[in-house]
C-alpha cells in the first residue's frame, strides 16, 4: 500500500514524539511491504514564530493532498499567559479541523495492568475499563460567534448545533458501538441547555436504525464522576465539542498517564492522528517525553488504513514495552528510558516480530505442502 502522509510536528514535545511514530511507521512499512511518503508542514506556535500565521495555506494544501496527518503538540506558553495575543497556536489547529471537516475525534480510553499501580483509581475499579470516547469537534462553542462589548466588561460565546451536525458523529458513534459492547451513552446538559435537547433528540430518532445498540443518556456533571466512580459502566460515549474536551481529559488518567494516550480526528477526507497530551514545554528537547501517545496515534491510522494486522502489530509493541518497564519518566521516574531509547526498541520489536511471525507462516505453509 501507497500513503501519504502530512507530518505536522508542532510545539514542544511534539517534534521528538512524532519522530517516534514515525519509527514505528517505517518499521511497519519495511515488514509488511507498504510505502509511507511523508511531507512535512508547519502548525501552530512554531508557524506563528516561522510565517506569522499558526495554519500557513501552505500547510492546509499539504494535508489536503495527504491520506491522512500525523500530529505532534501544539501551544506555547508565551500565548498562554497573554490573554490579549492577537494570534495563538491553538487556532491552527481549530482552523484545519474545520477546513478538513473532521468532526468526529475519537479518543479510546485503554487501561494496562502494568499501569494500575499509577491511575488515581483503585485497582479493582480499573477491572473491565475499556471505553471509546466520540467528541464531536468542529461545532458548538469552539466555533460559535463570539463578542466583546466595547468596554470589555461583557463577553459571550454562542453555542449552536445544526441536526445534521449531530446526525454524522452519531451515525459514527452507534456503528461504532455495533463492533463492541453495543452500548451508547450519550453525554449532555439536557436538563438546561437547547442545544443539548436537540442532541438528545436527534439521539433518539437514530437509536431506532441501531436496535442492537443500547442507548443511555447522562448529564455532564453526572458523567463528570461517573468516570471516576465506575469508569467500567461504559462502552462508547458520544458527546458535543466542549463537554468532550473536558471528559476525555479527565478519562486519561484512568490509565495512569496522559502521555500514552492517542486520538483520531476523522471526516470525509484525509484524517489527523495526535496524541491527546499537550506540548509540555518544560520537557522539550530533554528525550523524556512519552512516545506511546503519538505511536498509538500511528496505529489507529494504520486502522484507519484498513491495516488492521499491521496496527496491531505496533499495539503489541507497546504492551511490550509497557509489561517490561522500557517506559518514560512519566511512568516510572526512577527507571526510565528515553523517547528516542523507547522509539527504537518498539520498532525494532516491530521488525523482530513481523519476521518471526511470517517465519511461523512459511512453517504453517510448508508443512501444508508436506
Ligand atoms: C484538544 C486540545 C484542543 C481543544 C486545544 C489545543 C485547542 O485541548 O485537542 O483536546 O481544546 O480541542
Ligand atoms: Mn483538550
């Protein structure tokens, strides 16, 4: 298979940690007999610093043209401490999600025994907690019509949502769910916000093409803690833009660090792969950044791809690394490895085991012939 492929390193940590997907990319390519192209692009803080611009057109063009963007981190705190700054990194990134349409971002929330010890959470609370979360992304506050009166002492941010804006991440979310547990929760603020009513109706209109899915409705705030205090309950959760943001925030630290967390950002065209952990500029440049986010970012592409096989061999890499403590500072701050270090050992896991694998096969094959 032929993929191209739009390298958008970013902020911060992101350069040394898309580095690593990238590793783990070439290992699959190499394997299993694909070519990635890769073409890079500016995004962000470093864009802003580079052309005056966080989202060049040049950028935008680039991912156009690509099957599918892999992502590093964006932010900066020069920005975050400047309520007035004109232009700001984050704003990129609000402007390609629009552009390329990717309303859905989906953030599965995976737990490793190896980790329980670091998750806020009881062990026994963590058994059985394995849920994807469905964010609908280029709607509702974040690109609603704001203002600020002109004595700057009121400001407001509109929330709007459209039926059909609804209906494609829903329609999602429930085929989704048909491929797992079948159970769809839907998080809202129906007992207050319009919005969220129409959320819940359009919901229920379409729960009656999915008969097989269960479908259940939560208040945010209730969701809120349902995550902490039975994160197993869950299956799939579909929820608007900014309750999203924040429940898949507090999701992440189920597993005991932010930093191996992935997520995929899909539309109708080319879609975009990022870790969900931010740009950690205290840690750039430094080689103790978690990889595991990006690198998992890199194998739901791969999903994405339709190269179930090859995902998976970058997952079981992972859990590898994961069950023999070759992890980050963020996970172990005594004994730990280095990006690059834990980069390296992935993709050479990757290649030592595809090889043993289709060793086995031939075996299988010739002892058929036989
Ligand atoms: C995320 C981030 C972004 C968001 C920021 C960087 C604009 O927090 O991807 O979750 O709020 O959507
Ligand atoms: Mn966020």
């Amino acid at each position: 298979m032929e993929k191209k492929i739009a390298v958008i390193n970013g902020d911060g940590i992101g350069p040394e940690v898309t580095a690593q997907a990238i590793k783990a990319l070439n290992a699959i390519a190499q394997e299993f007999g694909h070519h990635f192209m890769y073409v890079n692009a500016l995004m962000g803080a470093d864009a802003i610093d580079k052309t005056g611009n966080p989202l060049p057109d040049e950028t935008l063009a680039i991912c156009k043209q690509s099957d599918a963007i892999l992502f590093g981190a964006i932010g900066h705190p020069k920005y975050d401490n400047d309520p007035t700054a004109k232009v700001r990194p984050e704003q990129g990134l609000l402007k390609l999600r629009k552009e390329l349409q990717l309303f859905a971002n989906i953030r599965p929330i995976t737990t490793y025994h190896s980790l329980h010890h670091l998750s806020p959470l009881k062990a026994k609370q963590l058994v059985g907690v394995d849920f994807i979360i469905f964010r609908e992304l280029t709607g509702g506050i974040y690109f609603g019509k704001r203002s600020l009166n002109e004595d700057q002492t009121i400001a407001t941010d509109e929330c709007a949502y459209s039926k059909a804006e609804i209906e494609r991440v829903a329609v999602m979310a429930f085929e989704y769910a048909q491929t797992r547990k079948k159970k769809l929760t839907l998080i809202d603020k129906a007992n207050v916000l319009e919005t969220s009513r129409l959320w819940r109706k359009v919901v229920q209109a379409l729960s009656g093409q999915y008969p097989d899915v269960t479908v259940d409705y939560m208040f945010v705030d209730n969701a809120a803690m349902q995550v902490i205090l039975n994160p197993a309950q869950f299956d799939v959760l579909l929820t608007e833009n900014l309750f999203g943001d924040i429940i898949s925030d507090e999701a992440s630290v189920l597993s005991g660090s932010m930093g191996l967390m992935p997520s995929a950002s899909v539309g109708n065209g080319s879609a975009l792969f990022e870790p969900i952990h931010g740009s950690y500029p205290q840690a750039a440049g430094k080689d103790i950044a978690n990889p595991l986010g990006s690198i998992l970012s890199a194998a739901m592409m791969l999903d994405h791809f339709g190269l179930g096989e090859e995902a998976n061999a970058v997952r079981a890499a992972v859990n590898w690394t994961l069950t023999h403590s070759f992890v980050s500072k963020d996970i172990d701050p005594i004994n730990n490895y280095g990006t690059n270090a834990i980069g390296d050992l992935i993709a050479d896991y990757i290649k030592r085991n595809a090889k043993s694998a289709a060793a086995h096969n031939a075996e299988l094959n010739a002892s058929t012939i036989i």
